[in-house]
C-alpha cells in the first residue's frame, strides 16, 4: 500500500470567510424556525439569502 499524504487546505482557502454579524434576536429566531423547516444549516440558509438579496438588490 502506497503512503499517500494527507492534504488539508487552510481555513478560508475554500472560497469562503468566517466573519461575525449582529442581527436581531427574532430574526435569528426566524432564521432558526426556516432553517429547521426547509433542513438547512443555518450558515446554509444565511448563504441562500445573502446570494438572493445581493444579486437582485436595487439602489435608489
């Protein structure tokens, strides 16, 4: 058997970054609530949104 290394990338190497945000208890409960309905993580449901909302914004 052929000794193959084990490669990990480092943490924010895959596209993504870890960055901290203040919301509102009940959105956080909302999320929570739609998050456990629709069988997303709540990081998942949040990149959902965050993509929508991004991509069909309007600024006046």
């Amino acid at each position: 058997m052929k000794n193959e290394p084990l490669v990990i990338k480092r943490r924010g190497e895959d596209g993504t970054k870890i960055i901290s945000v203040r919301i509102k208890e009940e959105t956080l409960s909302e999320l929570d609530r739609i998050a456990s309905e629709s069988n997303y993580s709540r990081n998942e449901l949040i990149n959902v949104i965050l993509a929508h909302g991004v991509k069909n914004i309007e600024i006046e």
